[in-house]
C-alpha cells in the first residue's frame, strides 16, 4: 500500500506543477487543449491564457491530496495511525472519484486510468490489511478508540 499510496501522492504533485506553475507552457497546455479538441476560435496560447486560472486552481487541489497523503504516511510511520489512514484513504477516495469524473466526462482514459486505479488498489491493500488483522489499519474500524498521540 505504501509504494501505491507514494505513486498517487507523486502523481497529484507532478499535476501541481504542471497545472499550476508551467501551464503557459506549450508542451504543457498544447496536449490538453488538443484534447479538448477545437472548442475555441482563440489561437493555443490565448486559450491557455483564458483557461490559466482555472488550471492553477486545479493544480492546488492537486497539491493538497498529495499533501494529504504525504501528512497521512508520515502520521502512520510515527504510530498515529488513525489519522494517518484517515488522510490517505480521503486522498485515495478523492483520487478514485476524479478519476471516474474524468472518464465520464472526457475521453482522457488514460490520465482517468493513472489518477483512479493505484488510488483502489492502494484502499483495497488497506482494506486486505485490515482483515489480516494489521493493528495499524484496524484502528480505522475503531474510531472511539484513540491511540496516545492520536488527535
């Protein structure tokens, strides 16, 4: 689950830079406009323009799954493992449902693809471990019972 739940948090980073610090960048918005297919009269850099701050506020709710994710890890490495399972499986729901979104709604499968299927694998893993019995994942079935340090 670790090396999946790092895969869909280095995902969501790479889509923060990418979306919201070089998204005027031809390389960067010229593929996702050719997806859009021409749905705009405007020329590829004025359409990025006009899409730019929509683009940024995408990239930082990118950011913050990850964010989320990376906080959840390092909350379960230090043994705060209710919250830390908290974040990751809201990280991993989020990215499960963008994806969905994304594959009804565009036809880019593959990024749906890349966004939704670690994230499920990564909460199926969790949800194995917690039928094995890993005392860090069952503390999820237990949310009255908190661990010293847990918030």
């Amino acid at each position: 689950m670790t090396a999946l739940t790092v895969f869909v948090c280095a995902l969501h980073l790479a889509a923060f830079v990418a979306e919201a610090l070089l998204w005027m960048h031809p390389s960067i918005h010229a593929p996702v406009l050719t997806r859009l297919g021409g749905l705009s009269t405007l020329d590829p850099h004025s359409h990025a323009l006009v899409l730019k701050s929509l683009f940024v506020n995408q990239g930082f709710y990118n950011l913050f799954l990850a964010l989320a994710g990376i906080f959840g890890l390092a909350l379960v490495r230090r043994g705060r493992t209710q919250v830390g399972y908290t974040l990751i499986v809201y990280m991993c729901l989020s990215a499960v449902g963008a994806g969905l979104v994304l594959a009804l709604s565009t036809s880019a499968y593959v990024g749906a693809f890349l966004q939704a299927v670690p994230a499920l694998a990564a909460l199926a893993m969790l949800r194995a471990a917690r039928s094995r019995g890993d005392q860090g994942a069952r503390s999820l079935d237990h949310p009255h019972i908190r661990r010293r340090g847990d918030l």
